[in-house]
C-alpha cells in the first residue's frame, strides 16, 4: 500500500498571503514565546528568521506585519485543505498541525499512474497558492517523515524509499534526544543504523513507544488511519494584515473563496440559495448578511454580483478586520430541460430567477411581491400579493377558461360621466360577498368611449353605472 503525505511548512503564511492583493514583510508570531515561527520571502531577504525574537526582528525591519498564530485556527485551515484534497482521494487522515495523509494505491489505475496523481495533487496546490513538501511512502509514518525532511520522490519502490528513509538522522526520524543520545553511544546515528538492528536486540535496547515507531516506520508493525470524513458545510475565512475600510477591499478575497465555492459545489453537484457572510470588526460587534436567491445557484459570478449589490446598500460600519464566508444549505442540482447537442438551453427560467435575486438583493427581500388568484368572484377581492415563491414550490393553477380582463384595475370603481359609443362584449354577471357582509350584483360590459379608451364598465343592482378598469 502507497501513501501521499503533505506537509505544510507555513499553512498559516499562505492563508494570509492569498488573501491580500499585495503587502510588505509578514511574519507570524508565537504570542507565548514571542519569537518568529513563520516568516515570508520578504521578510526572510531582510534577515529575519524562525526562532528570532520579536524585538530584534522589529529592529531589522521596523514595519514588519505580524500576526499571532491561533491553535484553533491552523486546525481549521487544516480541515480546509483537506475538503479540496478529497476531491481527489477519498481516504484522508489529518495529521495536526500542519500535515495531509492520503491513501493513493487504489488510486493508480484511475488517475494512470503515481506519477500523474503527483502533478494532480501539485497543479490543485498551484493554482491556490499553497506551499507543501510531498512525499510518497509505503507507510503512513514513512511518508510523512520524508516529506517533512524535504526528501520526498515520486517512487513505489519500497527499497528506494527505505534507503531514503535510512539516511534520516535520529532527531529527524522523531526519536527524543534522550534516545538519541543513547544510540549515538552505541554507534547508531541514523535511521538506517536503526533497521541493521536485530529485532531481539531493538526491543532490548528501545522504549516500547519507540520500538513501535519503528516498526511502524519499517510497516512491520500496523498502522491504522481512521478515514477523515468531511462536513457538510462550506466555511472560509479571509484575515486582512491592514483593516479593510472600503467595501471594494473584500472583493479581491470573496473572489478567490467564490471561486473555490462553485469548484465544491460543482464537485458535489449541488446548488445553495443562501449565503452567510460575516464582517468582523476591532472595536464593534461582526456585521451579519444573509445574501438570499430565488432559486439553487452555483455560479460564482452570479454570487458575487449579490454581494455587491448587498453591501451597496450596506457601507461598513467599520473596518474590516476579517471575513468568514458560510454556506450551510445544499440541493441536489437538478438536470437541466431542452438542452440540445451544443449544451445550450432556451429556458428563461435561470435568467428570470437572476433577474429577482438581484433586485431582492438591491431593494431587500420584502420589496418585491408577485400576485397570487383568490377564490372570490369579486375582482377587486380576487388577487393578493405575496412573496415571490422559488423554484419548486408550488403555483397556483389558473382557471381553465377566464373572461377578457383589463390589465388596469382602479382601487375604487368610479362613477360612468360618458355615454359609451360601441358595446364590444356583455353582459358578464358577477354575484356574491353575502359571507362577508360586502355583497355586489354587477353586470359588467366592455365599452368603447367617445375618446377610444376602451373600459370595463358595471351596473349595479341600483341601475348606477361604473368603471372598473381600463384595457391597454
């Protein structure tokens, strides 16, 4: 069995850096030591490196970016390279804080060959701009090993992988210093010094913990990995080095993640119709948006244009000191109707379903409101407006047959002042509202008047005569 192991040296740097169009020197700070634990290129050609102190890294480069390092959030980033790496392998395990296992044997035959799973696995890893060391391995603990020494090639042999492995120092195959010093008294300086051993002698001389190891190391001994599973939930955060003050500041990042978001969604072949949008601020309480559309959506350009419009509407109440994006809300993608052999459709249904998400998401989701038929025979208690129903929920069926209607229905009936030149239809007697307390007994007609307007016009049981409505 082959394992894929990545190891990332500076996953925290990473996070950082692809979320920020351009910045200067940035290093990340461990807030306990206050020591340098990851620093970026620039800040590395300015002198400053891992393990240096805060204050004489401050004096090399006095406008130097930190940022403290969060347990908490280097394990999310973890999972979160893991949910893209299972687009690709199905069996991963997590290995905190900064490291990806992946079974990649029954993988050969679908992606043909080790070799193409490696470029696969380093194309994913450039166009997100991520650093990892790879490493290929017969055992889980063999993999990671060379892949955290930098010493990992794309081979299945497993005794080139095990003469790599032997030219591992003691401190770099995991061993304490306690059990290094020891064997270095014996001799043994390497990893490889360690396999030479018999097995009688290797237990007699190691620590139960570290005879496992190697045995581990060697596969003589089992290694079981319980598979990582992902959560059914899509969740990205976006840390600014400089405070956003301008909603234009967050694009470049609610790109890159919207971007990511359609590749997951088009993974799993599912749509959302809800976003959650966090903007967290120094000094004030997170700003919450909930970016709503009519119906699934998987597009990333069509979610971005929401967003836009939503904070148009919205400035920020503050600076900007990170984003959490969430999508919580998943449905099956269904299959598109009357595409033809080019892919194309004339269904106007996604185009429409466009049209009412971004003006919900200009005007505000209460703003816009379509009419429903009510069961009254009385036309100005026929119709209600409601809310614009989505995709899939269920319309009311019109009549089979509906007498011509005009498109202009006054709120008030106004009384007729004209004789009617021409009487084109009539009369339609309209009875009832007895249950209500409002009865009518109206005859209605349509009429031509002496100006060539053309109105829908009702005499009561009263003889008076009315307009109700105007035809287009």
């Amino acid at each position: 069995m082959l394992w894929l192991y990545l190891h990332f040296p500076h996953l925290l740097l990473d996070h950082i850096q692809r979320n920020q169009e351009s910045m200067g020197a940035l290093a990340i700070l461990d807030s306990a030591r206050q020591c340098i634990v990851q620093a970026c290129p620039t800040a590395q050609n300015l002198g400053i490196e891992t393990g240096m102190r805060l204050k004489t890294a401050l004096a090399l480069a006095p406008d130097l970016n930190t940022l403290q390092a969060e347990p908490k959030q280097e394990a999310w980033l973890l999972e979160d390279q893991a949910r893209w790496l299972y687009h690709f392998a199905a069996h991963i395990t997590l290995v905190p804080p900064d490291g990806l296992c992946a079974e990649v044997s029954s993988l050969q035959k679908l992606y043909g060959g080790l070799s193409a799973i490696w470029q696969t696995i380093e194309q994913a890893l450039t166009e997100r701009r991520l650093t990892a060391w790879i490493a290929v391995g017969h055992t889980p603990l063999a993999a990671r090993l060379l892949a955290q020494t930098g010493k990992g090639e794309c081979s299945a042999d497993k005794a080139h992988l095990l003469t790599a492995l032997g030219k591992l120092p003691l401190l770099s195959a995991g061993f304490d210093k306690k059990s290094c010093t020891r064997l270095q008294r014996l001799g043994l300086n390497s990893l490889g010094e360690v396999f030479t051993l018999p097995a009688p002698e290797l237990a007699r001389r190691l620590s139960p913990e570290l005879l496992a190891r190697v045995q581990k190391i060697e596969g003589t001994r089992s290694d079981p990995q319980a598979p990582w599973q992902p959560p059914h939930i899509f969740r990205q955060r976006a840390d600014f080095i400089q405070e956003v003050e301008h909603t234009q500041g967050l694009f470049f990042s609610l790109q890159r993640i919207l971007a990511e978001l359609e590749e997951d969604l088009c993974w799993r072949q599912q749509d959302t119709d809800t976003l959650l949008l966090t903007l967290q601020h120094r000094h004030e309480e997170a700003t919450r948006l909930r970016i709503r559309t009519t119906g699934p959506e998987h597009r990333a350009e069509a979610f971005l244009k929401l967003i836009r419009l939503k904070l148009d509407q919205q400035p920020l109440k503050a600076p900007v000191t990170a984003l959490i994006f969430t999508v919580k809300q998943f449905t099956d993608r269904e299959v598109p109707i009357g595409q033809d052999l080019l892919g194309e459709t004339a269904d106007l249904d996604e185009a429409w379903h466009t049209l009412i998400s971004r003006l919900q998401a200009r005007l505000g989701e209460q703003a816009l409101r379509q009419f429903s038929l009510k069961e009254d025979y009385r036309p100005e208690c026929a119709w209600f407006a409601k809310e614009v129903l989505k995709p899939g929920q269920k319309q009311e069926k019109a009549p089979a047959s509906l007498p011509h209607r005009p498109i202009w229905l006054l709120k008030c009936p106004k009384p007729l002042t004209q004789i009617p030149v021409a009487w084109l239809s009539g009369p339609e007697r309209i009875s009832g509202g007895w249950w209500d307390g409002q009865r009518v007994h109206r005859d209605y007609y349509i009429a031509q008047l002496p100006g060539g307007e053309l109105a829908w016009v009702f005499r009561n049981h009263q003889d008076g005569w009315f307009i109700h409505g105007w035809f287009g």
